[in-house]
C-alpha cells in the first residue's frame, strides 16, 4: 500500500487522478477554495512533509511517496506510473531530484558550520563526512524507515518553523530574503533524516519514574530501562540508580524537569499501608493525591505524558463482586480515597494521561511488602501451619506483566483508565493454597476469616476488590498471564 502526499501551492494537481490504488493527500498552502487539506503559507514543501508525518505516524501505510504540486518540474519524463508498484527493498527513493554531495568544507548556498548549528547538532549524535543536497524533494520512503524515528522527533522539527530566530533567509543568503530558512535546510536533510545509521538525540525517549524503589519500581526499573532513558526516583534511596524525590513538594519536583527533557513521567510514588494510611492521614493525602497534581502540573506545565498507577482498593460495594473500568468507585479507606482522588486529578488536569488498575500486586523479590512475600516469612521461619482468610475476593497482579502491557498501550497511544490485572480471580485462601502447592510443601494452609486477624489488620478493607480488563479486552491489548501462571514464575525467580 501507498500513500501519496502532495505538497500543492496554487498549481493543477489533477495529474494525481491516475493513482488508483493509493491513499491520496493533498495539502494546500493557496487562498484558493478548494477540498484540499489546508495549512498555512510557509515552510515550503519540507513544512507539509513533515506535518503530515508527525498527524499520520500511527497511521502510514508501507511506502510513503512525497511529491511537490509539479512533479515533472524536477524530472526527465512525466512518467510516475512507477510509484504504484514500487516495491523496492530499500528504505529511501528520490524521484527526479538534483542531488549534489557536499562535504564540511562548503555547498550549495550554505555553510557547513551554519547548518550543523541550526539543524545537525540539535537532532543528531554522528556528524555526517558528506551530505547530499536535494533540489526539489520527492521520494519514496518506507513506514519502517520513517518509524525508525520517534513521532517526538518529527515533532520537534515541525517545532522548528515557528520560531523566528531561524524562519527567515538573511540578505546576500543566495534566495529571496523572504524565504524560509529552515525548509532549504531540511532539503540537505531527508536522505539522511530517514537514516537510522545517523542516531537521533530523540531516538530514545527521557522518562521520570517516581516510586521507583518499591516492588512496582523494581520491576518498572528493569522493564522501561531497556527502551527508554530511564530516571528513576524515590524518597527512599535504597538502589545506586535511584535520585531523591519527594513528591509532596513541587519545587523539588520542577528540578527534574529545567533541565531534563522528560516526555513521560510514570508516577509510581504512593503510601500503600492501609494501616499506615489510617493512622498517618495527613501524610497519606500528601502523598498520594498531592503527589499526583504535583506529578499532573509538571505534565501539564512541560507537556508530557503522564501514568498514574492506581488500585482496585477504591472500590468498596458489598453488593458487587466484580467491577469493571466504568464502574463507580466508592473507597471507605483513606488509602483508597486519597488513591481515587489522584486518579480524578491526573484526568481532569492532563489529556494525555494512563491510569492502570492494579489488583493484589505480586513481584519485586525482596522489596515484596505484600501478602505472596508475608506467607513467605512464615514459611521460612518454620511455620507449621498457615491461617489464610477466605472472605477477601480479588485478582492477583504480576509487576513484571503489569509494565509490559502498560508499554502495549502507552505504544498505541490509547490514552485513558484501565483495569490492568492477571486472568482469573480468587480469595487470599485460594492463593496460598496454590504457593504451598508449587512449593511442594507438606503444611496445612487454615480458612479463617477476617475477624482472625482484626487487631493486626484493622483498617476497612474491600469484600472484593475483583477487577474485570473490560476496555483491554475490547481493544486487544490485554496480554495480561492468568495469575497461577505468574505466581509460578515469581516463586520459580524468588528463590
């Protein structure tokens, strides 16, 4: 599949009549009335390539041919039959352009240095030996090639043509002093831009990770690491890699982002000892709902991304057992309450937002504080017998499944709240009985109730906290593993 774009200025176009089966985009910078696409006069063909790039990522078909309204202007024949059936398996064609190389020692109408300072080194690592310059820019480029950059990338340079300090030519520059300057650059710049060999500043995307020493941050830390330029934040320093941040205090928050160039602050950070919550309220609301406007207001003020992590504690019905992402939550406990209102202030403030649900969370080896690590401590200290309660429903959540299927949707751009846990869905009885099962372990797992443990676990607690992926499933997004098949994973990783 094809797509055709078409960079038009007031001349006929109805040569494009003769492609049949491509996806046809004509942009116009006239006054005239027309049905075309509508941008504003300037920037030259380079502004309209790149528009339509940074609008269209998500959405390219395999080969993307570019064209100016005159084709020919730049050709030998006025034959673009070729462009249907192109199939070349190479990443980048230019049709009928002039092309000069040039090297640091001058070209065409430019200085080396001049274009290193406006373009080279603001996107790019390598320093190039040799450019080649295209008079008059149509080519063929394929999705991959294009996508071997990040839509944050072309973004930047769509940036570009409107700021003043570089948008117009000087006098004695060689073209009109009306003309655009950046547009002529970008011409000594698509062979190259498209060249994954020349590494971007904006191939990897800046991440800030709050709460990343925790059980959630462990995993999140070793995931996202591997494709993002990851710093990683919490008030407890308890890893080499992780840097002071306290998430109550904006100030400290705003450091981060003067000089880092963050586009996604995953916001882990959360006080999450139900007991603690209760007893601690005012550190509780601090941290976990004006945590989460602090962490929304550097989103909103830099324009970033923004994930929240919330939990399946904010729903407390009696008389529902499963709740799905459209359900309304009603939390008793001040731990879900504060949570809920972090998740209302993350979408009210930041459009660009995830929130993920997670249920009774497993993972992180020994930064475990949850119920999997709790029956661990006994059994390690010779317990004889476990006393398990049976009246707590809900879905077990693995760390390290949660941030992979976080990443499938934040790569789609699916923007919005989701429940996030593992298939399937049991009561704590349920769980340890199968933890005593793959360890193959002789011990008597006791069913109590809650009562049993009330002067330990005293702070109102969910019936059922059981979560159903409703909008995951609907999109295909939920690669979410039934819990059973993680708790065997972690056990088998714990030892």
């Amino acid at each position: 599949m094809m797509d055709i774009i078409i960079a038009r200025y007031k001349k006929d176009v109805s040569w494009v009549n003769q492609f049949k089966n491509s996806r046809i985009f004509i942009y116009d910078k006239s006054d005239e009335i027309n049905d075309f696409i509508k941008l504003p006069n300037f920037g030259r063909e380079s502004h309209t390539y790149i528009y339509h790039i940074v609008n269209n990522y998500d959405n390219l078909s395999d080969y993307c041919c570019f064209l100016q309204d005159d084709p020919f202007d730049h050709m030998g024949n006025n034959d673009l039959s070729f462009i249907e059936t192109y199939s070349q398996p190479i990443d980048f064609y230019p049709i009928g352009s002039t092309r000069i190389s040039w090297d640091k020692n001058g070209g065409p109408e430019y200085s080396w240095l001049e274009f290193e300072k406006l373009f080279w080194r603001k996107y790019f690592i390598d320093r190039p030996n040799e450019l080649v310059f295209m008079m008059g820019a149509q080519f063929i480029v394929t999705r991959d090639a294009i996508r071997s950059r990040t839509k944050e990338f072309y973004e930047k340079i769509l940036k570009e043509f409107e700021n003043p300090d570089i948008s117009v030519v000087p006098l004695g520059y060689g073209r009109n002093s009306g003309c655009h300057k950046f547009p002529w650059i970008l011409e000594a710049v698509w062979p190259h831009l498209f060249n994954k060999n020349f590494k971007s500043k904006y191939d990897t995307r800046n991440i800030l990770i709050t709460g990343c020493g925790g059980m959630l941050g462990k995993a999140a830390h070793e995931i996202l690491s591997k494709k993002f330029n990851v710093v990683a934040t919490d008030i407890d320093l308890n890893e080499e890699w992780i840097s002071y941040l306290d998430v109550r205090k904006i100030d400290e928050f705003e450091k981060y982002f003067i000089d880092g160039n963050f586009s996604i602050i995953f916001h882990l950070a959360a006080l999450t000892d139900l007991e603690y919550c209760e007893e601690n309220q005012e550190n509780a609301w601090k941290t976990n709902a004006l945590g989460a406007e602090n962490a929304a207001l550097m989103a909103q003020k830099y324009n970033c991304e923004i994930v929240y992590i919330s939990t399946a504690g904010i729903f407390d019905n009696p008389n529902q057992e499963i709740f799905n992402d459209f359900d309304d939550p009603h939390p008793k406990s001040i731990y879900g309450r504060s949570k809920y209102h972090g998740e209302k202030i993350v979408q009210t403030m930041t459009p660009n937002h995830y929130v993920f649900r997670a249920g009774w969370m497993m993972g992180g080896e020994n930064k475990d504080k949850k119920f999997i690590k709790k029956i661990l401590n006994q059994i390690e200290n010779g317990a004889t017998e476990l006393n398990v309660v049976g009246d707590k429903l809900g879905t077990p959540t693995y760390t390290h499944d949660f941030i992979n299927n976080m990443l499938g949707v934040i790569n789609k751009k699916q923007y919005g709240l989701y429940n996030q846990v593992c298939k399937g869905d049991c009561s704590r009885y349920d769980v340890a009985l199968e933890m005593v099962k793959l360890l193959k372990l002789d011990i008597p797992v006791n069913l109590v109730d809650s009562d049993f443990f009330k002067n330990e676990y005293w702070a109102p607690r969910p019936y059922s906290e059981k979560l159903n992926n409703l909008k995951l499933e609907a999109r295909g997004l939920n690669n979410m593993r039934h819990w059973k098949e993680c708790l065997k994973e972690y056990l088998e990783n714990y030892k």
